[in-house]
C-alpha cells in the first residue's frame, strides 16, 4: 500500500535507515513499544504509523526527553501541541475508500484500536514530563490523539500529547472535556455524512485543529453546543 512503513525481513538487523526484520518486530527503548520509521501520508507530511501505533508491549515511538517540548498558543488562546514533538500520526489502516468498515462503522471503531489504560497511562506521565508539565496536574491534562481517532489517528507517540481540560467556546459534556473534543466530534460527524474526507479531516487537524471546521469549509460549530 502506498505511503505505508517498507520493512525487509532479513535476521532483526537494522540495515542503512531501513529496519530489517525477520520474524519480529523492532524494539523501541524500554516501557515503550516499538520506534517506527516516519512515512509519509497520502499529502506527502503526516507520518503514517505501523498499524494502529501500538501493541501489547507499548505504544511505538520515542517519547522526547523531559522539559524538550513546548504547548502553543493558537490564534484564539487555545493549545496547540509542540510540532516538533507531535507532528501528528495516522492509521494505515484508515483510508478515504473505506470509512463505512473503519470509522464509520455500525458498532463503533474507536474502542477497536484504542490502546488499553496500562500503556497509555504510563506513557501520559512520560508525555507530560516532556511537556514540562508536573505529575500532579495529571487530572488537568488529557492524553489527547492530535490527529482523532475517529479520524484514522493513530496511537503512536507522536500523534498524542497532554491537552489540557479547557470548555471556554462549547459546553462541557460526558464527551467533551475540552473544545477539541467537540471539534472532532463535529468532523467525525461530517466525515460519515461524506461531508469531507478522512484525508481532508486529518490534514486540517495536524495543521490547525482550531481552525479546522473553516478550513473544511463547514458551518460554525454553535458556541456552547451542548453536544
């Protein structure tokens, strides 16, 4: 498939920049999964992750060392993950063609390719560390795909990072614990309804997720939805 991770199988030796396997998969530091090689999605910039970004043995990727990465501020006051830490990381699996078995799917997807509380827990802490963010403020913060999982994110390392747990434009929810929840479920509604794309919806959020639903160009989210 184009734009997927190119693995050769050849005695788990890692040959040039390629990772070259035989019968395993390559080991990432420890209490973490696999490292992946970056791939270029569809438009050429988002990584795109091995499968769903995890596996039993952790999450792939490389959380960055503590206190190197820096939240942003958007146009209008709300945050942005460091680009240089998460650029954003999306699901071979999830592709334009075939949302109605993927995230459109009756039954629901998400809880499919989420990675269980044990992993992600361990590496919300390492992730906040990195941000500079105390432990203490763990309840503060959610471990936040930048790019949805309802829009074929990943969970690798570099699609997640700790947004913290604001509502000041949309009205907080069972589902909303800040403005970027009601975001992609405002997206993840237009993507099934065929609306916009999968691929357009993760281009938008990896760039802006603030500025996402004009970018697509959809209607306004109404302010204080109770959605």
């Amino acid at each position: 498939m184009a734009g997927r991770v190119v693995r050769v199988l050849v005695g788990c030796v890692a040959v040039g920049v390629l990772t070259v396997v035989a019968g395993c998969r390559p080991t990432g530091i420890a209490g973490e999964g696999p490292s992946t090689t970056a791939a270029p999605a569809g438009d050429g910039s988002i990584p795109v992750a091995d499968g769903h970004g995890w596996t039993s043995g952790g999450l792939d990727g490389t959380v960055p060392a503590a206190g190197s990465c820096h939240t942003r501020t958007a146009a209008d006051g709300e945050a942005l993950p460091d680009p240089a830490c998460t650029p954003g990381a999306v699901d071979a699996a999830v592709s334009d063609t075939d949302i109605s078995s993927t995230v459109c799917r009756k039954g629901g997807y998400t809880d499919s390719v989420r990675p269980p509380e044990s992993l992600t827990n361990a590496a919300k802490k390492k992730l906040m560390a990195a941000y500079g963010i105390p432990a203490s403020k763990m309840s503060d913060y959610e471990l936040d795909h930048f790019i949805p999982l309802n829009s074929g994110g990943a969970s690798d390392i570099r699609n997640l990072w700790p947004e913290p747990n604001t509502t000041t434009l949309y009205t907080a929810s069972s589902f909303v614990h800040n403005d970027k929840d009601r975001v992609e479920e405002y997206l993840y509604d237009a993507i099934c309804a065929h609306k916009v794309t999968v691929t357009a919806v993760q281009r938008a959020m990896d760039t802006d997720w603030t500025t996402a639903v004009s970018r697509l160009g959809l209607p306004a989210i109404l302010r204080r939805h109770g959605g």
